[in-house]
C-alpha cells in the first residue's frame, strides 16, 4: 500500500513516518554516506517541520515502510534552492504553485524487510504513486535532488528525467538535480512496468477521502 501523509494525518501515521525516517537514515547516511543529521536512528531535517510537507509512503504486507519520498512546494522553501543551488548551473530556480520538489526518495534494499515486493518494484510503484499525486492536484513539473546512483536508478525505469545542470561533487556524494513533467502517458507507463491496474494507487489521500 502507499499513503499520502499531510499535516492533516501525520500524528495518525506517526509511526509509519518515523519508520521512512529510519529509512532514509538507513539509505542517506549508512549506504550512500551522505552527510545528514540522524538523532536516535533517524534522518529528518528542517523541511520536515514545514506545514506543507507531503510524504508519500510504500508500506509491504507486514507494515513495514519499505519505500518513501518526499514533496516540497516550489513557492516554499526548497533543497534545491537553500542547498544546492548549485546544482543549477547559473539557471534561475522556476518557482510555480505547479511546480514542486521531491527529495529524500529511499527505497529498502534489504530483502527480509522488503517483504513481497523488491526495490525495482517499489521504485516504479512509488513513482508511478508520485505521478498520480501530481496529476491529482494540477502539478506541471516535479523537480528532484538526488544522488547520481539514485539518478541513475530512475533513469532505468524509464522516467523521462532531464537534468538542471551539470552533476556536481558534494561531501562525499555526486549529487545532481533534475526534472519530470507529469503527464497521463507517464502514469499509464509506470501503471503497467509496476503491475498496476487502473484504480488509485495511493491509499489514503485527500481526494480519495473526499470521494468517498
């Protein structure tokens, strides 16, 4: 399953969030070495305290996370912009109320905990989750900070990226930031290399709650 988590439901999901935090500690600071801030197992930074914050959070058969990825409004502030300006290789930040920032995407590659599905799938599901979040709320662009391992990991599942600028050496990472535009033919793509089928891939949200 995947949920979105808001302001609205983050005390509801606490655990499951603290569990995507450990994750991403996992991933950030044990595999790729990257130098973040981790207190008692967990890596959070200051753009987990803003309101508008959105999580979008892959969970196995167990209820374990396995899978996480974070979304950042552009008219905010941004990683991409307070971080790694850098990265954009003298072009101007596009700021849009349609256009948002995903950082901290982490997938478990440990297969005990992983559960029924391995990394490659939970990759194309929380992507495919990641577009249908976009499509949902009227996102034309969805921009990313990523790591050039992790980039190269969705260029494989044939996410149409583009790059900002050139990779840049940071710490003790190459760290490049990049695009998408969420499109229907980009949805229904990830839809059949994850297995998908048609209904809402995410769910908890705030339009399926609404429908309902």
């Amino acid at each position: 399953m995947i949920l979105l988590v808001n302001k609205d439901n983050r005390r509801q999901h606490a655990k499951l969030l603290n569990q995507s935090f450990a994750l991403r500690k996992r991933v950030f600071a044990d595999r790729l070495k990257w130098q973040v801030s981790v207190t008692n197992g967990l890596e959070t930074d200051a753009y987990d305290d803003l309101d508008d914050t959105l999580y979008l959070l892959h969970a196995g058969a167990d209820g374990t996370v396995t899978g996480c990825a974070r979304l950042l409004p552009s008219m905010g502030p941004t990683m991409l912009e307070n971080n790694f300006s850098a990265l954009l290789d003298g072009h101007e930040l596009e700021k849009s109320p349609t256009v948002w920032e995903s950082t901290r995407f982490a997938v478990d590659h440990n297969e005990k905990r992983a559960g029924n599905a391995d990394a490659g799938l939970v990759t194309l599901r929380l992507l495919a989750a990641m577009t249908e979040t976009a499509l949902a709320v009227g996102l034309t662009r969805i921009l990313s900070v990523t790591d050039f391992r992790v980039e190269r990991v969705l260029k494989q599942t044939g996410l149409p990226t583009k790059r900002l600028g050139k990779p840049v050496r940071m710490s003790d990472c190459i760290a490049v930031a990049g695009y998408f535009d969420p499109t229907p033919a980009v949805l229904d793509d990830l839809r059949i290399k994850a297995g998908l089928s048609s209904a809402p891939i995410i769910l908890e949200a705030p339009w399926t709650r609404n429908a309902a």
